[in-house]
C-alpha cells in the first residue's frame, strides 16, 4: 500500500470516529439536560464523545472487536469525565 494511500485511508477512518462521537455526545447531551444543569450535561456529553471517539477510531482502523471495546468505553467515559471536572477544578 502507498505511503499517501495509506495515510488516505487513516485520515478517511478517523473523520468517521470523530463524527460518531460527536453525534453520540450530542445525544447524550440532549438525553441529560432534563435530569442535569447544562454544564453538567455538557461536561458528560464531551467525555461520552471522547470515549466514543476512541472507541470507533479502535473499532474501524484497529479492528478490534466490539466485545473488547465494552470495557474501554464503559470505564473510560466516567473515567474521562471525572479527570475532566478534575483539571477545570486546577484551572479555577
């Protein structure tokens, strides 16, 4: 495979995951609003899209199984979002 083609090809994979988490952020965000403030939904929205990000990037350009990804996401979103809210508690 060509070095360009090749580099084609990742670019093509990792705008995929990068829109899957989006959109999945948004939902989670829209889903929380009733039952959390706005900062809060939106601070779990972003970590749920980072997750879910890695967790498509690891899915279609590693081919890792979906079985194995369960885990990843499941501790990595609160995992995301409490070293989140961690760094904006250094920053204040």
């Amino acid at each position: 495979m060509k070095l360009a083609s090749a580099f084609a090809r990742e670019e093509v994979l990792f705008v995929a995951a990068v829109l899957v988490g989006s959109v999945t952020g948004l939902v989670a965000g829209r889903l929380l609003v009733p039952w959390v403030s706005d900062a809060t939904a939106g601070n779990i929205a972003l970590a749920v899209a980072t997750t879910a990000t890695g967790a498509t990037h690891a899915r279609l350009a590693h081919r890792r199984s979906l079985r194995s990804l369960v885990p990843s996401v499941v501790v990595g979103g609160p995992l995301a979002y409490l070293v989140m809210r961690g760094i904006h508690t250094l920053l204040r």
